[in-house]
C-alpha cells in the first residue's frame, strides 16, 4: 500500500518524529497508524540505548507548588542548552515535577516505575523514553525534592 502524505503529516504530528522516520514506519506497517506507532516505538528503545552513554551536563530545574500547601523541585539534564530550551522538553521536566507533587515518590527509580498521571497506560520510564525518541538527546531525571506543609 502507497503512504499518503497525508498520513506522514498525521503521524509526525502525533509522534513529533521526522519524516523519513515515519515514511519508514508507515511503509513497514503497510499504512496502518497504528501498527506504525508500535515499529516507531520499538525503534525508540532502540534510540534510547544508543544514546544512554552519552554526557548529559546541561539541563532544567522546574518547580511546582500546588495551592501553597506542596511543592515539588526536580532537576533534569539532557546533552545540550538548546535542547534544555525546547518546549518538549521544558514541558517534559514540568510533568515530573507535577509527578512528583501528586505521586511523592520516593527517589528517582520509584518514580521511574510509576503510572504518569497523565496517561496511566504508561510509566514515568515510558515518558522518558518517548520524549528521548522525540527530542535525540539523552535525558537523564538527576534529582527532586517533595515539600508539604506541616510534614
């Protein structure tokens, strides 16, 4: 089956990926959006482990206080300034400390196995891998703190 530029478009919005990435998928998984989104996925991890050697020395801190009774502080680095400067990624790092503020993990690898709030079909590991497919840079969560009134 022929791709569509329509569907190139389609999926790209969706995944944020480039467009060989996706004519790629698409041609794979025979025009199926679906089907190409797993393929897209699977070669993800694959980017992922690519990139994990990589030094990580540039970053974001976020915070989030919620209705001045709890706040969350979290440091996250990626490879670049520009990247760190990215909107994904800038509202990657705001979704952990959001994380962070409603799940009050316990440390990084605790909260790197939980549910993301906002789509409990995946983890926080999930998010990550997703955003270092979307962005090509190694990302790494270094740190956050959790504060609540009175505790």
């Amino acid at each position: 089956m022929a791709v569509t530029v329509e569907q190139i478009k389609a999926l790209r919005a969706k995944t944020g990926l480039g467009i060989h990435e996706v004519k790629s998928a698409l041609e794979e998984a025979d025009g199926n959006e679906e089907k190409a989104i797993a393929v897209l996925k699977e070669r993800g991890l694959s980017t992922v482990a690519k990139k994990s050697d990589r030094s990580t020395s540039q970053g974001l801190v976020d915070a989030y206080v919620h209705s001045g009774r709890i706040g969350a502080l979290v440091e996250v680095n990626c490879e670049t300034d520009f990247v760190a400067r990215n909107e994904d990624f800038k509202a990657f790092v705001h979704d952990l400390a959001l994380q962070v503020a409603s799940m009050n993990p316990e440390n990084v690898e605790d909260l790197l196995k939980q549910e993301f709030f906002k789509d409990p079909s995946k983890t926080i590991q999930d998010y990550l891998n997703e955003t270092i497919a979307k962005i090509g840079e190694n990302i790494k969560i270094s740190r956050f703190a959790r504060l609540e009134l009175g505790n």
